[in-house]
C-alpha cells in the first residue's frame, strides 16, 4: 500500500532516463541490449548513408564505441534513437573528413553490386528474385539521389522520424528537411517512373 | 491557383504518415489534390518513396553485433582503468603537495627552534633552513633547465625501469 502511495506520487522513470542513467554508468549490460535493440536501425541508416557495407559496418563499431565514451552526453530528454543516429551522423562525417572525398558518393564501391540484403528467412525463388529485382530497383533509384537528400529520405520514410527530430538529428532547420525531402523525392522521380511503368 | 496553396499542400504531404495531421487540412488536401495534378503526382511520389524505403530490409549479421559487443566491452575496461589511474595520480598528487606543505611548516619550526637554542637571528635561520630544505630541489631544477640534453641519460631511465619491473617479478 506504500508501495502504491509511493508510486504515485513519484513519476514512472521513462525508458529514456533509465537509458541515460546507465550510460552515464557505463553499464555493459545495458549498452549489450541496446545494440541488440537498435543494430538494424543503426546500419540501414549508416548504410544508405555511405552506400557501402564495409565501411557502414566500421561506422556501425565506432558509433557504439562512441556512444559508450559520450554516453554522459545524452539527458534522456529526447529519444534515444534520434541521439544514437546523430552520433552515427556525426562518426560518418568525421570518417569523411578524414578521406575528405567531395561528396558522400565517392564513397560507394563501385564493384559493391550489392550493399543491401534481405531478411534471411528461407525465402522462396519467387521471393529471392522479386527481392532481387526490388534491390536493384531500390539501389538504382537510390544512387541517383544526392547523399544530402538519401539522408533524409530514409530518416522520414524508414525510420519515421518526425522533421523536429531529423532538423534537430542533422542540425539543420525544419524548413530545410523539408526542403531535402522534397528535392529527394522529386530526384527519385525519373527511377520511381521508370520502375513503375 | 496560388503559389501557397501548392506550398501548403507540399508541406501536408511531407508531413504525412508520421506527424498528425488535422482533419480540416486532411480534408482540404484531399479537395486540391483532386484539382492539381502536380501535388497528386507529388504525394504518389511520396507514397512510393516510402514503400520503396520500406521494402527491403536491411539487418546486422549476429558477427557484426558480438564484434561490436566486445569492443564495447573491451573500450569500457579502458576507460574503467583510466579512470582508476587518474583517481590515483589525482589523491598521490593531494598527499604529496599535503606532506610538502607539512615538511615546510615543520622545517620552518625547526629553523626557529635552532636559532634559540644558538641564539642566533630567527629571521635569519628559518629562512636558510627552508632554502636548504628547498635546495637539492632547486639544483636538479636549474640543472634540467641549463642542460639541453635530458639529466638522466636513456639507459640510466631503462636501467631505473628495468630494476623496477625486476623487482615487481
């Protein structure tokens, strides 16, 4: 009965503020749940970012590490997912700065004909090759689209961001997503187009 | 048509799927889109940008999460140690200025105490104590700083280090 009191009179502790308590203490366990939690999310991001598996997987290391040496950083105020894919954002940039090639796309291997691969689930050869013909649908379409644009594109559209979050995730204003969003969907006009006809 | 009703238009649609839209501006897009073709075309675009982003999945192999895992691990015992060095070298510099101080104080007594037994002037001998205190500190400092090469020679600090990692086995 003082148990119940108690707890209403003291909020519930949200998801976030556990999230932030405990990295602020480093905990191992906690930060083992939320790569097991998040790693989709994380590397489909850093994939359609740098357009390479290879490099999407380092960027997906170093984010981790990085979160667990910044862990005291994040307040737990916003979502974790948007913090997380800010210091993806920001470990992607830092690589780039590094190689300083003049845009994202230099980063795409050439010969890497297939970055992006489907759920492993014994799919039939129908399925393997409507997958097969929607990757290279996806691939092609998304390579035309500028790195800037494909940023946004799948924060809005995969990861169903709010454009608050994504403005706030890329440190830029809310006119300017939208902005992005549009030209990065006008720009995938001619591929939808083409794959639709 | 104006140039603010497509831009509103464009900002609902964008906003579509994820932000709530209120009904009077779902309704309002629905009686333009019916009119412009543009803003139609506009929010198909945007429906199958969304399918399409939605159609394949992309999923982390178990490798690629144990390495990041263990790495994570490995970088938290790193810093956990790093942590506990700063701790010691912070309370061994507190214990050292700490006793500095104290041994000063004490030998500044003892200059005093040795001028009345030897009934000599005080503000004499207090301060030569302290400085001779001070001196063989003072010394190694000058010389370090005249000399352009370093005091201890490198053999001598691998020796120094040698006999301490002898000593530890």
């Amino acid at each position: 009965m003082v148990a119940t009191a108690f707890s209403s009179l003291v909020p519930m502790e949200t998801e976030e503020a556990q999230i932030a308590r405990g990295l602020r203490r480093r905990d191992p366990d906690l930060l083992d749940a939320l790569i097991e939690q998040y790693q989709h999310r994380l590397l489909r991001y850093l994939l359609h970012l740098t357009g390479n598996r290879a490099t999407a997987e380092d960027l997906f290391q170093e984010t981790w590490l990085r979160v667990l040496e910044k862990g005291h950083l994040y307040d737990g105020r916003n979502r974790f997912v948007t913090w997380l894919m800010s210091i993806g954002h920001n470990v992607a940039i830092d690589h780039l700065r590094k190689r300083s090639p003049s845009s994202l796309d230099e980063m795409k291997d050439p010969e890497d004909g297939a970055p992006f691969e489907p759920e492993a689930s014994d799919p039939s050869p129908f399925e393997v090759a409507s997958a097969r013909q929607q990757h290279e649908l996806f691939d092609a379409a998304l390579s035309q689209v500028p790195p800037l644009f494909r940023e946004v594109l799948v924060l809005r559209f995969q990861e169903q961001m709010k454009l608050e979050e994504i403005a706030k995730l890329i440190r830029i204003p809310v006119s300017t997503v939208k902005t992005r969003i549009y030209r990065g969907v006008m720009a995938l006009r001619p591929a939808l187009r083409g794959g639709t006809q | 048509m104006t140039n603010h009703e497509h831009e509103r238009a464009i900002d609902i649609i964008t906003q579509g799927g994820v932000e709530d839209i209120e009904t009077a501006d779902a309704a309002w897009l629905q009686s333009h889109l019916a009119i412009c073709s543009e803003c139609a075309e506009y929010a198909s675009l945007v429906q199958s940008t969304g399918e399409l982003l939605r159609s394949v999945a992309v999923t982390a192999s178990p490798a690629l999460v144990a390495t990041a895992q263990a790495r994570v691990h490995a970088r938290a015992e790193q810093l956990r140690e790093h942590q506990t060095r700063a701790v010691l070298i912070a309370v061994s510099f507190c214990i050292g200025v700490l006793s500095s101080t104290v041994s000063a104080w004490l030998w500044w007594r003892f200059g005093g105490w040795l001028a009345g037994r030897l009934s000599l002037p005080g503000s004499i001998v207090e301060p030569g104590i302290f400085v001779a205190w001070l001196l063989p500190a003072i010394v190694i400092a000058v010389a370090m700083l005249a000399s352009s090469r370093p005091v201890l020679d490198r053999s001598v600090t691998l020796a120094v280090l040698g006999e301490r990692e002898g000593g530890r086995q």
